[in-house]
C-alpha cells in the first residue's frame, strides 16, 4: 500500500507514530494521523490547514483533552487502528480520483475529511474549521502544484531533453566540464541576489561579434562564480536576450583535462577537441574559473600551453568563454601576456554592501536551515553581516558573513545534538510554539498569540523541571539553549572566537568587572592614579561602542622618569583584557633607530631580502587585532617611524609591503618615552639617594610600622600640574606636532614616593611567596624585612628597578643558598626575619635571620632523611683556618628549626666564606 507514498506522506506516518509514542499511546488513530499531516509543514495538507489557523499545538491539545495520555508504557511496534488503515486505504482512492498515481499528505488529509466519524473530525470541528472551504482549499492547492508540474518547459530545458535523446554533440566537454545549467534546473544551485549588473555587463560582452569573452575580476569571496550561476539561472527563466535562449552554461575543469596525460600531446589533443566541440555548438558556453591557470597549464619542454592553444579560438568569436580571477592574478599572469589580455574583456565585481549581503543571506536562509535542521532569526543574518563586515578585515563580503552564519549554525546544531531525547523533544515543541507565535502576531491575531504564549510557557516550565530532576549522565548533557534557532549571540560568539574582539554583549559581571577595573589594576600599579583612570576610561568607552569605531581604541604617550610603572601599567592592561601579558605586542623602538630598519615593521619592499616574511608590527596585528600595541621607548625610533604611526593613530589602518590594509581600530596603542624626567626631577625637588637624609621606616615593638620623614618628591596637585605642561612642552620640540596632535592623550607619570616603594615591595615580596608556593613551600616575612629592603631599594632617580635588585641580592639569593644547602619538602615553612641587636627590642642589624620549620613536613619524609644523614655539617662563626665542627642531628623530636643568620649592608661577613652565613640547630621552644 505504502509504494505510491510520497516522501511527505511517509513522514506524516511516521510524525503520527511519534505522536502516538509522546502521548502514551499504543496505537496510531486518526487523531495521530491528523497531528502527522500538521507536523509535515511543507506539505499541502499543513499549508491548508495553517491557512484556517489550525497548529500543531491547538491540535494537540483538543487532542489530549480528548482521548487523554496514556500509561507511558508504549510497545517498539506501534499498530494502525481498523479506522486509521481506512483512511489510508481511502487516501489512495483519493489520488487515484484526482488522477494522481501518488499520494500526498493533501490524499490523507482528505481522506480524513472523507472519515467523518473520527477523533481527528471531532478536533477539526472543536477547532472550528470549516471543512467544506478545507476541501476547497486543499483541491486549490492541488491545481496550483499540478499547474507547477505541467507548466511548459523553457528552452534551456527542451534543449536539454533532445540533447539527451540524440546524444550530446560534445562528449569531450560532458566529461571533463559541469553542466551549470543542469544544476539550475535541479535546483541544486544558490540563489543569487544583487549582482544584476554584473550579469548585465556578461551578457553585453557575449553579444559581441569577437572576442566575446568576459572575465569577472575581483577579491576572494566577493561573488565572481555566482555570476556565472545567476546568468544559467536567468537562461533557465528566460530572462535573457534571444540570443541565448537555449544556451548551456558549461564548467569546465582544468585539473580532469590535466589527470592521466602520461604522454606528450595528451593534454592538448583533448583541449583541442572541446574547443572544437564548443565551436562546432553554438549553445555552449564555457566557464573557467581561475582562469589564470591557463597560463603554464600542460607546458612541458617542446609544449604548448593551454592558454596559447585557445589564444585563436578566443580571438574569432566562435568559442565562448566566461573566465574569472582575482586582481592580483589577473596583474600576475594575464596581463603579463598581452596577447590573451586583449582576447578578454574585463567585468569588475565588486565587494556588496552590508545591506546587499543582509539580503543575500535571507536568500540562503533556507538552503542552511535545511543543512542544519535548525531556524535563523532575522537578527542573527543581520548581525552575521554587521560584525563580519567590521571586525573580520582580512577577507571579503559576502563570503566571511556566510561563513559566520554557517558556522554558528553547526555550533548551534552540535550544542543541541547533546541534549536527551525526551528534552530534545520539548525543545522541538517549544521551537514550534515560538514561531507560531511568531506568525499570529504578524497576522495580528492576538488572542491566538496569547495562547500559544501560554503553552509556550507551560512547555518552558517542563523542560527546566526535566532539567532539574535529571539524574543520569545522559540527562545531564543538556546546554543552555531553549530552541533550535541561530540567535544573534551565535553569531557574535563565532565572530569573537575568530578574531579575539569581545563582539558580544555586555553580561552583568562583566559590567561590574568594567566599573571596577581602576581598582583591579590599582593592586598592581602604584603611585599612577590618574594614568589608570585615563586607560580604564578608554577601555570602557570601546566596550560599549562610544569609541570612534575608524580609530584605534586609545593612543597614549606615557612620559615620565624610569621605572616608574609606564610597561608594568601596559603589561598590567594587557592582563586584564586577555588574561595574560603575552597578548601584548610589545617593539622596543630602540631597535628601529636606523633608517633601513624602518622597514622592519611593515616588511621588506619587493625584490629585497625578507618580502615574504611580512612585517614585524603588521603581521603581529594582522593574526591578533584586539590586542595592546607597546611601542616602547618611542623617542629612540628613526624619524621615518612616527610617518608611518600617522595613518595608524588617524585612520587605524596600515598597508604592508604586499599591499594589504591591515587594520588597527581594535588595537590600543601605548608609547613609552623618557623625555621630560630632567624636567620632572628639577622641579619636583628629587635628590639621589646619596643626598638624602636617614629618615625611612621604623617598627614599633607592636609590629607597626612608622615613617620618620624625609626629602621627597611633592605630589601637590598644581605642582604637578606645572610639570605636566612642562613636559608637554619637552614633546613638542620633539616631536612633529601633525604626530602629538593624533595622539588621544599625553600622561605623565611622577616619581615615586617611599610609600609607594613600601607597597611595591609587598607587591614583590608576593611574587616570590607564590614562586615558592608553586614547590609547596610557604615563606612568611617579617614587617622588618620589607622595611629595610624598601628602605634598601628606595632611589627616586631610578624608581622601582633598585628595590628589584635589592630583592634579588637581599632575600633571593639568601633563599636560594638555603634552598641548595637543605632539603625542602613539602610543606616546609620559611621564616624570614630581621636579626636584633643582643639585648635590645627594637634595634636591628644589617642581618637576615631564616628559620625553616619542619613542623607541617609529613614525620616519614623526616625519618628517611635522618637515616640517610647521619651526621650534618655545621658552619660557625671560625676564623678561615678552622675546620667545621660536625654535631649529630639524631633526635626524637622530629620538628626541627634550621636558623641561618645572613650578613650584609656595610658589615662585612663574619664567616670564613663570603655570602655564606653560619647555621646551627635547635629544637622548636
């Protein structure tokens, strides 16, 4: 029975079986049946009754109030009722009445009409539909498709059918070309949308007498071959001059002519061969993509070339042929060949606008619905084109947007592909709901709306419940999204995950983030309030879209003393956006003081050594757009420099040495430079750290910490002020003003404070507790400690660099030694403190004192190094001559504290080997 089934009418029986199984049901009724012909919505049967306002949702729902649910226990084989196999026997007779040898969900749905006294009539007319206008609508449709299948056949298509029936005059071409044409008939190419004026300009050139060959010229992914295929798709609508009425859009592949030559005059005797058999066919017309393929194609030594074998049929007007480049090609080979140049006549195609490529994708909507089994929401095509259009530089319209629009769809289609079968379902019925909903809105038929709003809700409330209660892994492989459709979230994802730049929207935690990213950046830059106000602004403007969107995110120029935080503030910026300081592209301009290394940073001109590698500022840009661009100490660059960072500050755009515009708006460019920290100096008052006084920081027997003053630079607001102007003034003389005038803002940075080198030392201090976190070991240090190694590394000349160094000689290397000398395990605490003078409180001594405690080491670790050392050398204070006196470190307590006393500072070492400090043992008091 089922043989004269449409491919429709077998879904419907097999929609109706679902139906039944979601329901409870171990049978498939009329009622089942009815629900399958709604359910195959592109069928006659669904269009007719969406016509009278009847979903699948109002159905089902009459349905269930109906008959009800039933036990949930459905068998795998589920019967047809004697009523259900009537109808289906009756929907045969219905086809056959209607002279139709097949039977289509409209025969079902008639049949059902015809089967008055069933469940499915009964919904039909609790629904209030009008069966005798159903009928009608439903024989109506049924004309208007057999009116599709008889209308008369266009030339294209006849002249396909007695090619067929006599042979093909060009068996050659058939095997190694594409019939285009064919294509368009079956339906199986894109529709192609905005090009009409291209397509006019072909045929113009293939009306001509001679050298009637076109060849479409333009960028990767602009639309050159849909051209072709809009002209076979115009041919087939006979929208064409007479003259190519009939004709046949042919393309040909040049790989299949090349395979399988093993011997010389192969190749060309079977180019020569289509030639002649596209001149002896006057409806053929050939395509060839990459046309300069051509030139060089089948050349071997003594041969000719395929471009030099079609030069003469090209020239004569006999042989057709449409071709299609990209600019650099075309330049590159064909019009190095004069010869050929002129046997073809150029149609530029250029890159569509945003709004022709929003139009394009509704065009293709369908053909990836259909590919992903998923819907689009208007807002996600716009969206595709917007953001692709404006952060994916480096390839073209519409061929980037369609890919985002892909790509999001099979990230869509993969996420839901996860979920569980009964969720999947719901999510199904939920799609179904929205988009009804959808449509009673734009129909205006609110009260509709209002109910399916309901039940979408109701299906809403289910699913989070299933969510919920799920308990197996299965049931937990559930995502986030609610529906089958690309969203506009999608499609900024996809866009964000190619090119790094946050496209999406801003989340409340990333709001709250933004607002507090002063704080956030102030835990490690210190003493550089107002430079971190200015870049946090910055960052927040880009972020929501105030920024202008044709210049960089934010130029700054910091000036000021060294080390004072101007690369830490870029390094601690990059972090913050990224995650990581490597996202940074950093160039130290002192590299770039030559005039020849200018063109280190967009590549070596052509014929130089190093043109292929690209530049060095281009190319990090070019794979990393949204980054943090460091040009670091920019007054040491060549003069040239700054002419090629005009047209990055002003337009945010650069062109290389290939000729690529590379584009730098999602860039946040930040120079560095010393000049004015003369000025900075002399007028805020700084003295070496040789001239100033003893003050610095003392500690109370509280363990609190005190300052006794001393000559310090003056943060006073219009003194900084003044220097700020001062300073200003420094960069005019040194640089261009059309360079200082592109810059958003110049920030000077003042010299630090010692409490601003306290902060940084604790700053310093953590980073060596965390490296030793990393080995599980934990290191305390006292208030002391940091106070003398602030006091230590504090010089306003140089900044923060000498309390590095202090560290490293001070507190690094004393760890390292003790590190080398004993065996750390796990666990293990360092105490690090500040050795008193005997017999006082408060007075300390250019010592370190370092105890390790083995109090939280695992005792196992303990007793197997006990046994392994029986006995451990112990250095006191000797004279140079002595030896060291061993003592035996056998003991039953198994806690033990290893005290190291370190000298340095103007006291000179006390032990017989310089650096090295004494050591003994105690028990822990």
């Amino acid at each position: 029975m089922f043989e004269k089934f449409t491919e429709g009418a077998i879904k419907v029986i097999m929609l109706s079986q679902e139906e039944a199984r979601r329901m409870g049901h171990n049978f498939v009724g009329t009622e089942q049946l009815l629900l399958g012909v709604i359910g195959q919505r592109h069928g006659i049967g669904a269009r007719a009754l969406k016509k009278l306002k009847v979903t699948l949702k109002k159905a089902r729902k009459e349905i269930e109030l109906y008959i009800g649910r039933g036990t949930g226990f459905v068998a795998s084989e589920i019967p047809f009722t004697p009523r259900a196999k009537r109808v289906l026997e009756m929907a045969v007779h219905e086809g056959k009445d209607l002279g139709q040898n097949f039977v289509g969900t409209e025969h079902i749905l008639l049949a059902l009409i015809a089967e008055s006294d069933g469940v499915a009539m009964r919904t039909l007319d609790k629904l209030n539909v009008d069966i005798h206008k159903l009928r009608n609508l439903i024989l109506t449709y049924i004309e208007e498709t057999q009116e599709e299948i008889l209308r008369p056949l266009t030339q294209a298509e006849k002249f396909l059918l007695e090619r067929e029936k006599k042979g093909s005059p060009t068996p050659t071409l058939d095997e190694y070309a594409e019939n285009v044409t064919k294509e368009a008939i079956d339906g199986n190419l894109d529709p192609v949308i905005g090009r009409e004026k291209e397509i006019d300009d072909v045929i113009a050139v293939l009306a001509r007498r001679t050298k009637n060959n076109p060849v479409l010229i333009g960028e990767p992914g602009v639309g050159k071959t849909a051209v072709a295929e809009g002209l076979a798709q115009l041919i087939l609508t006979e929208k064409v001059p007479d003259f190519l009425d009939g004709s046949l859009i042919m393309a040909l592949d040049l790989g299949s002519i090349l395979a399988g030559t093993k011997y010389r005059g192969e190749f060309e005797e079977r180019l020569k061969r289509i030639v002649e058999e596209a001149q002896n066919d006057s409806a053929v017309i050939i395509v060839i993509d990459e046309i300069h393929t051509l030139v060089g194609a089948g050349a071997a030594e003594g041969a000719v070339d395929a471009a030099n074998i079609l030069k003469p049929a090209l020239a004569r007007g006999k042989f057709r042929c449409i071709g299609a480049t990209t600019n650099d090609e075309y330049r590159k080979y064909i019009e190095r060949d004069p010869a050929l140049e002129r046997r073809f006549q150029p149609v530029h195609v250029e890159e569509p606008s945003v709004g022709t490529t929003i139009e394009i994708l509704r065009g293709l909507r369908s053909k990836f619905e259909q590919h992903h089994t998923l819907s689009y929401h208007d807002k996600a095509l716009e969206q595709a084109a917007i953001l692709s259009d404006k952060y994916v530089a480096d390839r073209y319209l519409p061929d980037k947007a369609i890919d985002v629009l892909d790509e999001a769809g099979a990230r869509v289609r993969l996420e839901n592909r996860r979920l569980p079968l009964g969720l999947r379902s719901l999510m199904h019925e939920l799609q179904e709901t929205i988009k009804d909903k959808e449509e009673c809105i734009k129909e205006h038929d609110f009260e509709a709306a209002k109910q399916l709003l309901d039940h979408e809700m109701e299906v809403r409330t289910h699913i989070r419940i299933m969510k919920q209660s799920a308990l197996t892994s299965e049931a937990r492989g559930f995502t986030r999204r609610d529906v089958d459709m690309v969203t506009e979230t999608d499609v900024s994802g996809v866009v964000s995950n190619w090119t790094g730049i946050p496209v999406t929207k801003i989340t409340g935690s990333e709001s709250a983030r933004l607002l507090k990213m002063e704080n956030t950046i102030h835990e490690r830059i210190i003493g550089q309030k107002h430079a971190v106000v200015a870049v946090s602004k910055a960052i927040r403007r880009a972020r929501v879209g105030l920024r202008n969107p044709n210049r960089p995110i934010a130029s700054f120029i910091f000036a000021g003393p060294t080390g004072v935080g101007k690369t830490e503030l870029t390094k601690a910026l990059s972090e913050y956006m990224f995650g990581t300081e490597e996202s940074m592209i950093r160039l130290d301009m002192s590299e770039y003081m030559e005039k020849h290394t200018v063109a280190k940073l967009i590549g070596s001109p052509p014929g130089y050594v190093g043109y292929n590698e690209g530049g060095q500022l281009t190319e990090a840009v070019r794979s990393k757009p949204y980054s943090v661009v460091l040009l670091d100490e920019v007054e040491k660059a060549h003069p040239d420099v700054f002419n090629l960072l005009l047209q990055i500050l002003d337009d945010g755009r650069l062109t290389d040495s290939k000729g690529r515009v590379i584009d730098f708006t999602n860039t946040l460019i930040i120079m560095t430079t010393n000049l004015g920290s003369k000025i900075i100096e002399r007028e805020s008052g700084i003295k070496s750290k040789s001239e100033q006084g003893e003050g610095g920081f003392k500690i109370t027997p509280d363990e609190v910490v005190g300052w006794e003053p001393a000559s310090e630079p003056i943060k006073d607001p219009e003194l900084f002020e003044r220097v700020t102007k001062l300073v200003n003034d420094e960069l005019k003389n040194f640089f261009r003003p059309e360079f200082l005038n592109r810059i958003d803002e110049i920030i000077v940075f003042n010299h630090l404070t010692r409490m601003d080198i306290w902060e940084i030392c604790e700053l310093m201090i953590k980073q060596v507790q965390n490296r030793l976190k990393d080995k599980n070991i934990n290191l305390i240090v006292d208030l002391s400690v940091q106070a003398f190694l602030t006091d230590e590394g504090y010089d306003p000349i140089y900044g923060a660099r000498p309390l590095r160094r202090a560290i490293m000689k001070y507190l690094e290397d004393t760890l390292a030694e003790q590190c080398l000398s004993k065996t750390l395990y796990p666990n293990t605490k360092i105490h690090v403190r500040r050795k008193k003078v005997e017999g006082t409180l408060m007075t300390y001594m250019n010592e370190l004192e370092v105890e390790v405690d083995f109090s939280d080491v695992d005792p196992n670790l303990l007793d197997e190094a006990t046994e392994n050392e029986s006995q451990i050398p112990v250095l006191a204070q000797a004279d140079d001559n002595k030896k060291a006196d061993y003592v035996n470190s056998s003991s039953d307590d198994s806690n033990l504290l290893v005290t190291q006393n370190v000298g340095f500072g103007d006291d000179k070492p006390k032990t017989t080997i310089a650096g090295r400090a004494s050591r003994f043992f105690r028990k822990k008091s």
